[in-house]
C-alpha cells in the first residue's frame, strides 16, 4: 500500500487529523481539490473554546481579538455587551486552513492539493483512492471533504442531516469605523428562522452574513441586505458573495463504516446554535485519529470505535445545543431580552464561548424545571417549518420579505 492513512479535505478537520497521526509515525496523504491557499465560505470565527482544542498557537493568525458583542433584535436599537477575556479570535479561512495544512507537512504527513479525489473503492482491509493525478492505497480512508464529500457518499459513511443555509459577503473595512469594530461583533436576532445575521471584523474589511433554515433560503439575499443597511454598511460594496449549508447530523446516522470514517462538516458537527463547525472539527480529529491508531494496531476490526466516541463525547453537546436552538428561534424575543438586561446571563453565555461550560451544564443548571423545557422543545421542533413570515412583526415585514431576491 502506497500509505496507511488516505485524509480527503484539508479543512480544519482534515489538517488537524493528518498531522496528529503523522506526529504518532502513521504514514498519511492529504487530498485537497482546491489549490492551497484558497477562501471558503466560513464568518472565520475561532472561539477560544475551539483554539483549546489544539496543541499549536494560532496568534499568528488572529486579525483581530473580540472581546463584546452588539446584539439587535429584528434589526431594532442595539445594545452591547464587553467581556474582560478574549471570546473570539477572527481570522480568515485562506489563511487558517494553508497555516494547519502545513504544520500537517511539517509533521510529516504528504499534502497534495490541487488534487480532486474522482472515486473511492472499498476491498476488504484496502482503500483505493482515485484522483485526477492517479490512484493511491491505504488501510483506511478519513473524509473531511464537507458537507457533500464523496468519501461518505461513495462508502456510506455519510450522516443523514439537517441543512441550514448560510449566504455571507464582505465589506471593506473603512477607516472612520474601524474602531467600532475594533474588538466587537454583532448578532441580529428574531428575523430568521433557525439562524441569526453577523458582522465580524477581520484584518481589513467586515464579514457580513446570515443564516436560516433552508426552506427560508430565498430570502437570505434582502436579509443580507438589510443588515448591511442597519450597520451603515455600503451594500454596493458587497463582494466575495457566497451561499454554503451547515450540515447537522441527525443522531444515530453513519459517520464510520469499515475501514472508512467522516468528520467535521462532512459528519454533519456543526454546532446548531451557533453556526459554529471548527471546535468540532478539532475535537472529531482528535477522536478520528485515536479511532485510526488503535485499528491500524489491530486493536480493533473497523472503526466503529469512532462513531461511538462521537456519539458519547460531542453529540450530548450538539443535543443540547439544538435544544437550546429550536427554543431560542420559537421564541428569540425572551432570549434577546434577558441577553439585554442580565448580566449573568451574558456571563454564562461568555462562559460557553470559552469554553468554560458546557451545553449539557447549562441545562442542567435549570434544574426542576427541564421538564417544561423538554416540552417547551418539542412544541419548538414541531413548528420550525411554519416559522418564516407568520412570525414577522407586522404585514408590513410580510410584504418587505415577500420581495427578497
């Protein structure tokens, strides 16, 4: 066999995966379609709950450090709240992904980008890669390839998912409101269904965005649109347009299947409620390279070992966090308001960005009353698919969103 170990997507996930197992000796190809350094559509937040996934540094990268955020509810008056410690660090996906794919080189593991992967073929214990350059061996095959990779859909080890859809633009960052964003992002609240809008600063101009569940996805460009117009942002000057699905697995579904497994995005982990894929990008290659190790050593048959480590240690996390999701997006007013007027509720939200606390620790702060919340969720879940323009204000918002593009 050409190596031990086939990587396809050299995302976060992926990079972070080649390198762990290159650190333990394990001879491993990384694959990445796209010529290197190259963008993806991601707001580009690492929350310094996802950076304690890893073992690197990555100051190198930040472009800035958020400390507060300016919350809005339906695009209404704004109210801000600042954090003595870091929460955030902003960089940009060209730049992340180049800086973790290398350090998988540097580790010893063989990078080829450029690269496109055309068919993946499973033979007992050998994996057969087929790429635009030729074909590659391995005794087991890792998919970070995204939400639609063709490691999971050709070997079945693609979860069943959720897609909520996201569209994000960049502004430039002008001179004379280059401090109010300094250190801060902003979160719109109340509009759309399953997801909320974002302006997060970089380097040198502002990542503007919005997300919501998929059926909400024609209205996304006027959404865009209009927080631009609430943040006094030239929505002329709107470039680098671009829509991408947040993938989120459905418990139970495959993620592992042989000698096969998927991570990251391409095992549907994202964080429902925030949006948020790179913690769990981190964390599923810290658990895909254990899983990896121990069958190469012939400690196991397959690797199932993997999708029973992401079943005990994330999806906990991602239940509650979807719990915490279909309440606030039921009911975002509550939410909005008690982020607006209790400071220990900004803390414990704090505390959750850092990683300090857990989801699961948050609903169990609760305490008695988990029960109203359990069926509060249910009454959530069972109406997401009605919530898009009922929920609006008024009939003048029905007919402002009945013309987005």
């Amino acid at each position: 066999m050409d190596y031990e170990v086939i990587v396809v997507g050299a995302g976060p996930a992926g990079s972070t995966l080649a390198r762990l197992l290159a650190g333990q000796g394990v001879r491993v190809l990384l694959l990445d379609r796209a010529r290197f350094p190259r963008d993806k559509p991601c707001g580009g937040g690492v929350t310094v709950r996802a950076a304690s996934q890893l073992d690197i540094d990555l100051a190198p990268l930040a472009e800035r450090t958020i400390f507060a955020a300016r919350f809005t509810y339906r695009l209404g008056k704004a109210f801000r709240h600042q954090s003595d410690q870091p929460l955030t660090y902003m960089t940009q996906r060209r730049r992340l992904d180049l800086f973790l794919a290398e350090r998988a080189a540097a580790a010893g593991a063989h990078f080829h980008d450029g690269e496109p992967v055309r068919a993946v073929e499973i033979g007992g214990r050998t994996v057969t890669v087929r790429t635009s350059a030729g074909h590659y061996g391995a005794a087991a095959l890792a998919g970070a390839d995204g939400a639609n990779g063709i490691v999971g859909r050709s070997t079945g080890a693609a979860p069943r998912v959720d897609l909520p859809v996201g569209l994000e633009g960049n502004v430039p960052l002008e001179n004379e409101v280059e401090r109010r964003w300094e250190d801060t992002v902003a979160l719109d609240l109340g509009v759309l269904p399953g997801g909320y809008g974002w302006v997060f600063p970089k380097g040198d101009h502002l990542n503007v965005g919005v997300g919501a569940w998929r059926h909400f996805a024609p209205h996304l460009r006027r959404c865009l649109a209009a927080l631009c117009q609430r943040y006094g942002l030239p929505v002329d000057r709107l470039s680098d347009l671009r829509g991408h699905h947040l993938p989120l697995r459905r418990p139970g579904s495959p993620i592992a299947r042989g000698p096969v497994l998927t991570l990251g995005d391409a095992a549907g982990l994202v964080d429902p409620l925030l949006g948020d894929g790179i913690h769990t990008a981190f964390l599923s290659a810290r658990l895909a390279a254990g899983a990896i190790v121990g069958y190469l050593g012939g400690q196991t048959a397959d690797l199932s070992s993997y999708q029973a480590a992401v079943d005990r240690q994330i999806m906990p996390e991602m239940a509650a966090s979807r719990k915490l999701h279909d309440l606030l997006h039921y009911a975002p007013y509550p939410y909005t308001s008690a982020l607006q007027h209790s400071d220990r509720f900004w803390r414990l939200f704090c505390r959750i960005i850092r990683g300090e606390l857990t989801y699961v620790g948050f609903l169990k702060m609760v305490g008695p009353l988990s029960w109203l919340v359990d069926a509060w969720e249910v009454v959530a879940r069972r109406s997401q698919y009605r919530l898009p323009l009922e929920k609006l204000r008024n009939e003048a918002e029905r007919q402002e969103l009945n013309n987005i593009a």
